[in-house]
C-alpha cells in the first residue's frame, strides 16, 4: 500500500546522526571498563563494526551523504585548536616556531624519500609527505580533558599541532602546481586553483573570526549567546567554504587563530563548550572507524607500514632534538613528540581533496593516506595517554 512506508527503510543522515551518537556512547562506555585504554579507540571500534567494513548498517552511501556532518564536527574541533595558537605568545615565544619548522621538514623530507624508494612519483611524495606533515587536534584534545593533562606540554603541543596543521596546507598548496603540471593541467589551473584556495581560506577565516569576536564583544552582557554565535559562526564557515570550493579545514581553524589574536580579553578564548563537546568527538571517530578500509591496507601494507614508521620517526625524534638543541628536559621533547604522531582529520580531507583533483592518482594517494591514518588512529589514542603520563600532566584523578 501506498500509505505504508518501504522496508528495509533508507537511513538518512538524520538517522545515521543518531545511530553515530548511540553507538559511539556504547564504544565508549565499554573502553571505561578498561582503564587504560581511550575513549577514541572504543568509538572507532563500534564505527568499523557498523560501517562497510563489518555489518554495514553505516553503508558507503550513507557516509557520503552524511559527510557535511563530519566537516561541521572537525571544523569545531579545528575551530578550538586555532584558538590555542596565539600569535602573541609565538612572538615572545618563537623557539615553538622553530621546533615546529624543525618537525615538519623532517616529515617531508623523510616521508618523500621513502614514498620514492617504492617508485612514487616525486610530485606525488611530496604531496602525500606534505599531508603527513598534519597532526590530529581531535585525539590530542579529547585525550587531554580525558586524562586531565594540563601543563606546559599540553599547552606548547596544541600550539605546535595548530602550526603542524597550517604548515601542512601551506606546503599541500605550493605542492599543488607541480601536480597539477605533471598531468598536464591549463597553466591557469596550474597558477590559480592554489593560491585562490590558501589565500581565500585565509582572508575568509579572518574575516569571520573578526566578526565573531565583534559580536561577542557587542552581546557580552549576554554571555548565554556565546555558543549559540560560535557555532553558528563555523557553520556558516563551513557551508561558505563548500559553496565557494575553500578549504572547510583550513578555514575553521583560521576562524579561532583570528578570534584569539584579535581579541584584547579572553572573551572568546575562555568560552568553554562543556560535556557537549564531546558529541563532535563522538561523530568524528565512529564516522573514521566506519571508513576505514582494511582491503587498502593489505594492498598497499609496505608503503603504508614504512610511511608510519618514517614519520613516528620524523615527528618524534624531530621535536625531540629542536627542544634539547634548546636545553629543555628530555622528558619534555620525547613527550611533546609523541603527542605529534596520531594523524586523522585533516590529513583524511587533504586526501579526498586530492583524489578528487588527480583521479589517476587517486588509487595511491588515497590507499596511502587512508592507510597512515587507519593505523596512526589505531595506535595514536594509547600513545597519546602514555605521552600524557610520562610527561607528568595527567591527572589521576581525572574522570573517564
């Protein structure tokens, strides 16, 4: 009857929202269970279980139609991370800079070689290196509040991951041009396409951190608005940036870099967003578990596994060194470098972004990536826990 609804019955990104939201709480009460394991870990667990890979309620279309979902939930996450980066504070202190320059070219350099020993293309390397250079936010967030890490670690690590993250689009857009020639691209493809995406990320991010921190400073009386104008601000960021073909990544976090240089007072920095912000982290990596491809992984398992160890390797011993060369404690580089290594959100969108660019390369730079990340998120929550407790940060009496 045509009263009736249709059975098995689709799910929508609605539904698929809220599943996300259930499953994801059950993975992550389960991982309370063992003390030492994250909350993340769980979440991608449920994720793989549920998605194509396993049971595929979370089916391929579903994914793809709940995408903008994952985009609004990284682009708070990048959005927090931005405001941790104070360029104030780099100014008087600049050796972060340094140690962040220092990491990164390790990164590249290390990563490219690598890549072309198993006869990549140099261009592609480096495209894929300059990808890797990025660092999660989301992990190293959500593992912060969860095991009550604060300090000069933590505090000095997000900074140097909001730097990993801009220093990682910049050289993704210089690398831009040489793929683009390399495939025989329209030499105004070649010129413009990088540059219209970096500087209009960046003059938009600017522009709507400056009128998010207008707001906030003209509606201070009513400081119950204040989530309400954030998250309305990324949202808009977000969906402009989709529509006008910028970065939905880079965009967010230039959003909370403005917002936080900008302001005077910490009007907008101090804004807390509460247990509620756990939900974004909940999205993210149940929707990461659900994609990750294990046949990708198998396939290409010697790069991938070589591109892993390269770069633990880079990240780890590159902050190490920078923060010994300047007679910092040991302690505090292993811990600041290990903190560096898990890789996920923004390396996944750089990705797709160059799939969708160089689909005759798109096999192996997706294979490549997606398979760091499927297992830089595998082993990068325990990493980071155990970065915490050997930094001396985490508090034990930190509630799960």
């Amino acid at each position: 009857m045509s009263c009736l609804p249709s059975f098995p019955a689709d799910i929508t990104p609605l539904m698929a929202f809220g599943l996300i939201l259930l499953i994801g709480s059950l993975g992550g009460f389960i991982t309370h269970l063992i003390p030492w394991l994250p909350s993340i870990t769980g979440f991608m667990a449920v994720g793989f279980f549920f998605g194509p890979s396993g049971i595929n309620i979370l089916s391929q279309e579903t994914l793809a139609q709940s995408g903008i979902l994952i985009h609004i939930a990284l682009g708070l996450i990048l959005y927090r991370l931005g405001l941790s980066l104070d360029m104030a504070m780099l100014r008087h202190n600049p050796s972060l800079l340094l140690v962040s320059l220092v990491e990164s070219v390790a990164t590249f350099c290390l990563v490219t070689y690598i890549l072309s020993i198993f006869d990549v293309g140099i261009a592609t390397a480096a495209l894929v290196a300059a990808i890797t250079v990025s660092s999660s936010p989301a992990v190293l967030l959500h593992v912060a509040n969860e095991v009550g890490a604060s300090g000069k670690v933590t505090e000095s690590t997000e900074t140097l991951v909001a730097l990993n993250n801009l220093i990682s689009f910049t050289l993704f857009s210089f690398i831009l041009p040489f793929m683009h020639y390399t495939v025989g691209s329209h030499w105004m493809t070649v010129i413009l396409q990088p540059l219209y995406q970096l500087m209009g990320s960046l003059l938009l991010g600017i522009i709507l951190g400056w009128c998010l921190h207008f707001f906030v400073i003209k509606t201070r009386q009513a400081a119950q608005y204040r989530l309400a104008l954030v998250i309305g601000t990324i949202m808009l960021a977000v969906g402009f940036a989709k529509e006008t073909q910028l970065s939905m990544l880079l965009v967010p976090l230039v959003v909370g870099v403005a917002a936080k240089s900008i302001e005077r007072e910490n009007i907008v920095s101090e804004l807390a967003f509460g247990p509620a912000f756990e939900l974004f982290f909940i999205v993210l990596f149940v929707f990461a578990g659900a994609k990750l491809h294990v046949s990708e992984l198998i396939e290409f398992a010697p790069a991938v596994f070589a591109v892993v160890v390269a770069r633990t390797f880079a990240k780890t011993a590159g902050v190490t060194a920078a923060t010994v060369l300047l007679r910092k404690p040991l302690r505090y580089g292993i811990s600041s470098g290990l903190l560096m290594v898990p890789m996920a959100g923004l390396a996944i969108g750089l990705a797709d972004t160059s799939c969708m660019m160089f689909m005759d390369q798109a096999s192996l730079i997706s294979a490549t990536v997606l398979g760091a990340v499927t297992m830089f998120e595998t082993i990068g929550p325990p990493v980071a826990a155990f970065a915490f407790r050997f930094s001396g940060e985490s508090s034990a009496a930190a509630v799960r």
